[in-house]
C-alpha cells in the first residue's frame, strides 16, 4: 500500500503512509476527544440545577457506568489518574521508605505517586512483546535480590521492604497480567495496576483493572473518554472502596452538620461537572473503541512488509484499545527517529516518541533498578502516531 | 425587627428572623452558586472546540483575570484550593519535620497541606474580633518559645525550624495582615495567606492574597466564584510564580516532542472546562459581592439589639466579601447551640456550627500548640447562616 517510489527516505515513507491512513488535514493530532453525544446535555444539567462541585448525581452515576463497564465491583472517581495513582499505592499498604516495583517505560505519574507516599521507585524492565513489565526478567531478578520474610517482601540489597507492583498498560496494551500476579503471589508482593491509557483493553477477556488488589484509570484530555481531567480508582474489594471514597472526599465522617475528619486525607474529588462529561463518554465508548480498532487494522494493513520498522499490534491473550497506537523502528533505522519525528511533525502529522524513562530523568536516577536494556532500546525505536477515533471512520 | 414575642426561645427567634432576612423558600442553603452569566457560552465553547482539558485558552484567561481583580500579579490556577495551599507552602520554602503555624480554627485543608509536606501544624489561638490568628497572642508565644539563629525561626522546645506562618480569612474576614507580616518578619518567618474564603476581601484598600509571599484561593462549590473544583496561588513575585506553574504542570520542560521533567511534580492542573465557568463566574463576581454585603447588612440589622447572642461584623480596616455569614452567641447561651442548629436545619434553614478545631482531630492532636483558648470558646459559639448572593437581592 506504500504508494512511494522505493528510493524514498523512510521518513519520507512513513509520512506518506501516515497521510494516506489519516486522510487530509492540516493538524492532525496524537489523540483528540469527539463531544458528540450527550455532553452538551448532561453539563447544562449542571449548570441549570446548580450542582457542578464536589457532590451531585453525575459523580454516582459515572462511578456506577465505570463499574458496570469494567466488571469491577467498584470505581470511585477522582480528580485526575495521578490522584487515582497516589491512593491506591496508599490503600494497597505502601508506606514511607518502602519500594515500589514499576517500569521506567512509563508517564512521570506512575514514579511521582510512588513518591507521594514517601516511598521509593525500584525500576523494572518491559518487554518488547506488551511494551509493559517483563515478567521473565522481573522473576530472575527478584529472586536474586529479594526474599519473603514475615509475609512481605525485603530487598536484600537495600534491606527495605518491597510494597507493591505495579505495572502499566502502555497504549493501552495490557502486560502478561497472569505471569505478574503469579509473581506477585509469590514474593507476596501487592499488585497495582496502572491501568491509565487501558480503558477499553481486555486480557483473557477480562477487562484491565481486575486483576490488581486497586486499579487506576486516567481521563485526561487525550485519553479514550474524557472529563477534561479525571481518573478513578477500581477495586473488587468492598473494603477498599469505602476507604478509598473516605480518603478522597478529605476523611470527613458522616454527620448533619458536624465537621470531623478521621485521618489525614485528600481533597481528590471528581467535580460532578467533570463527571457529567465522563457519564456522555462513556455512553460512546464502545463506539470509539470499534473506530479505534479499526483504524490500528488500517495502520497494521498500510505498514505491512515496509523495511526498517514495524506496526506494533496487540499482544497476544489480549484485546487492546489501541489508545495510542505506535511503530518500532528496526535497530538499523534508529537513527532516523527524529528526522522522522522532525518530517511528519512539520507535515502536520503529530507523532512523538517514548516518554522519557523514568531512570534518566535527574530526580529518579538514583533509584535502584534492574538491568533496564530493553526499555533502553525502546525508547530508541518507538513512535507514537495520530489515534484518535474520528480517523477510523474510514475503517469502520 | 423581630417579630416574635420576647417570651419565645432563643433557636425559635433565630428562626424567625432568618425566615425573615431570606424570605420564603423550602430549603435555603447555606451558599449556593448561580450560574446566570456567560457559563452556558464558555463551557459550551470548550465543547465546541474540543480544548476540555489542561491547556486551552480560558486557562490563560481565568490567570489574567484573577491577577487584574486581586491586584496581586500573578495567578496560578490549580485543581482546587487544597492543592493551591499544597505548592504555596512549597514554594515559601515548607520542608519535612519543620513546624507551620496555622490556626486550630480552620477548615482540614490548612492543616492537610502542611502534613502533605511533610511538616507538623503548630496550632495558633484566634482573634474574637477577626476569627483569624491573633496577632498579640501569637507574638507573646513566640517570644516565649522561638529564637532566630542564623536567619531561621527555631521552635526552643522542639528544636523544629519553623518555617511558615499561614494565617485563613475566615469566613472572608481579613486578619490583621500588618500584625501578622510584622510578626513573621521579626521571627524570619515567611507568610502564606489561605485566602480560599477571602476573594473578594480587602484589608486597608488592598485585596487578601497580597501580603504574604505567596497565597492561596478556593473555587469550590460553595464558594463565591466556583469552578466546580478550582483554587489559585496568587503570588506578586515572577519567580516563584514560575515555579508554581511549573511544579503544578508536573513539572514537564518544554519541548515540541520530548517528556522531559526535571523534578518531581505534581498534576494540578485546572481543566479548560473547569476555567470557563470561572471566567464567566468571575465576570459577575462584583454584582455577588455587593449581594453579599447588603444580605449581611440585613443580618446585621435584623439581628441588631437582639439579646442572647449578635451578629458578626467585618473588623476595623476591612471590606469583606461575608462569604458565610455567621451569628456568635453569648456566653451564657452556649448551652442552645444545638437547639439552634436543630430547629433551623428541620425548618429548611441551613445553618452549621464551625468546622471542628483541628487540635481535637485525632490525627492532629499531639501536635504543638499554644494556648487555644479563644478558638475554643469561638467554636462553641459560633453559627453559620445562610450566606448565598442572590438572598441579597431585596436589600440591593
């Protein structure tokens, strides 16, 4: 389906390519949000009725769509996916000076949520088959440094207990969730999941989410359904949900008038705006979902037997939303990614690597970590390119 | 003006007059928001445009038109008042184990945004004139317990440094600001302002939110101007203005491409969404204010020359925005608080009771403090009535 001669550059090739799978378009984006449904109604709601802030009937009702959605027992909505983050590492019992396993291929929140609970990142290597934690690699390592000793999990090296995993779905892509939960089983380590960008993505069909003690979700602007900024915590865990709603509504016990608080909690709350933004995305998302399906077959078709890189597609035991979708440069090629990035860019064609990793940045370099090559040689090779589910209408 | 017979109970005549002062009406809140300007057009707009979440042009706006109407420089907005005081205490220099004095007599989010940095409350006794910090009391203290060596304050009896004095407008009504700054500059100690009740408050001509280094205000739904969720960090100087909106946008460096951070940040951003309404609340913000003021000029005559308790007035050198009114009783009429909040609250009046004093929170009550006398007697006199704009609107 290349339509370019052979002699093109590749980042000629994949400029083209692009433009032929996405269509005209001066300033086609990574991902944008379609505000096609009931959003217009459900925030004049709001507004009409007055209750736009922290209480209001949108907040249960978008916690009881996510739920149902998910299959998990419970969602309690937060103010953003970094929120959701921070308390379920909390709930999930990790404490000041304590590690937590997650991979350097990953967004700032995943490491900063660590942070916020005064505990420390232990970096973790992917793989190149889910993009997510390698589960091989992270069970030979563990078993070299850490021993279980009274029920939790100690790192002999640094002698600090090892609170949690948490992997992360990256694009979308759920990790080998039945490998991680194994491990996490047997160096009794809670598991987490960063479940940001997996709304919409199924493992062994189940949706992700379920598999971890907590899972967070992310409804940024860029992500499949959007509350402008949002995220939720899913538990199928009765007990953590009331602590989870207690803690992000600032620990306020309940009473006509009193104002008492039990602990120190957050102001995490999901504005009922917000909320009712999230109630109308949601309605659509089995919708967007399809489009973005189809439009990574689309991508998939376009990109096959070109030299020099790859599409990457959804691993196997899964079915991915395909949130962003990316291409993997062939080794001999990775000097060409920023001219690509440059080419398609200044085409108006938006693409982007791999967030920075995690051990690179200055204020995480000291943090242990594993042999960290995979990850290493990804974040040479990937390429975000333009996802947003309008795109797919051609497809469908 | 009080049309009760003088052998009816004290709750009985506060019951009447506020029926008489907010006229009819079956449930009258405490404060409610009214969306009747240009909401509708913003947030519609933000739909239209797609541009829902962290960056989009009202964002931009709402920062300008803060800054112009507080007078104070610069605006940073964040995704509530919490996160606000959260930075603000950052930025003014707050580190782990050193002490912030704040008053015991607040709302849980002054006392949460100190332990989210890791410091201990010191609790400060209050002013029966402001229902903020009282500046004599706490000078004597000081002088009492603190020492400044070598530039820093340092708490003699714990050893602490402390590092930040953050005083709250109650209810909108300034503290004595030129005691409070001459204070922290006898003992070298920054001052943060909670302004989140005190938009629209002025102390000598000039709006709250100026005086200390940095401030912070709430847009919550019960706020005069509400975003859903929302809160700023006012500050007059450039840098750390910088600082607060690059740590408040996980401190991402700029690049057309790359995920680069340079230091641990924090997601609190405001959505787009979210700034709309402000920008459209903002705009009727002087028509709410002067509501405001001829709803509290009715309370005070209405109530004026009533035996048993009166009705709370601004202090000497301030304009306040009288966010919730409040009634304090005398001291020999404490014992029919709760009668009071009873009777009101089943007539469809709502009226509470101040927010619990955070020294008798579990969680907060080993930590230092001096004297708290006056809050504790504040705190079983003090009730709150109904305070909404558009309840002034027979006395405008």
């Amino acid at each position: 389906m290349n339509s370019q001669s052979n002699s093109a550059s590749l980042p000629e090739k994949v400029a083209s390519i692009l433009r032929e799978v996405v269509g005209s378009g001066s300033s086609i984006s990574l991902h944008e949000p379609s505000f096609a449904g009931n959003e217009w109604n459900y925030v004049k709601d709001c507004l009409d009725t007055g209750w736009v802030s922290s209480v209001g009937s949108y907040v249960d009702r978008f916690e009881q769509m996510l739920a149902e959605f998910t299959g998990c027992k419970h969602a309690v909505v937060v103010v953003n996916g970094t929120a959701a983050l921070h308390v379920s590492l909390l709930l999930a019992g990790v404490t000041e000076k304590t590690e937590v396993l997650i991979p350097t291929l990953t967004f700032i929140a995943t490491a900063n949520a660590v942070s916020y609970c005064g505990a420390i990142p232990h970096f973790v290597d992917s793989s190149e088959k889910t993009l997510g934690i390698c589960p091989e690699k992270l069970s030979e390592y563990l078993t070299q440094i850490a021993e279980v000793r009274d029920g939790r999990c100690v790192n002999r090296r640094t002698g600090r207990i090892i609170s949690a995993l948490m992997p992360m779905h990256t694009f979308g892509h759920p990790v080998d969730l039945d490998e991680l939960m194994a491990i996490g089983q047997r160096f009794c380590i809670p598991v987490v999941e960063d479940a940001a960008e997996s709304l919409g993505s199924y493992y062994k069909q189940r949706h992700t989410g379920n598999f971890g003690l907590l899972a967070a979700l992310s409804f940024n602007g860029n992500k499949v359904v959007t509350t402008g900024g949002g995220g939720a915590i899913l538990t199928n865990d009765s007990d953590l949900a009331a602590r989870a709603k207690h803690i992000t509504t600032t620990a306020r016990v309940r009473h006509r008038w009193e104002f008492i608080h039990d602990q120190i909690g957050f102001n995490y709350r999901l504005p009922n705006l917000n909320a009712a933004l999230g109630c109308a995305q949601l309605e659509r998302l089995p919708e967007a979902l399809s489009l973005k399906r189809a439009l990574a077959g689309a991508y998939r078709e376009a990109f096959s037997g070109m030299a020099g890189l790859r599409f990457f597609e959804e691993p196997a035991d899964a079915c991915s939303n395909y949130w962003l979708n990316c291409i993997l440069l062939d080794h001999d090629r990775i000097s060409e990614k920023d001219s690509i990035l440059e080419l398609t860019n200044n085409r108006g064609l938006a693409t982007r690597p791999l967030w920075t990793l995690m051990h690179y940045l200055p204020m995480y370099s000291a943090c242990p970590r594993m042999d960290l090559s995979i990850a290493g040689d990804l974040a040479l090779r990937v390429i975000n390119i333009p996802s947003s589910p309008f795109l797919g209408k051609r497809y469908a």
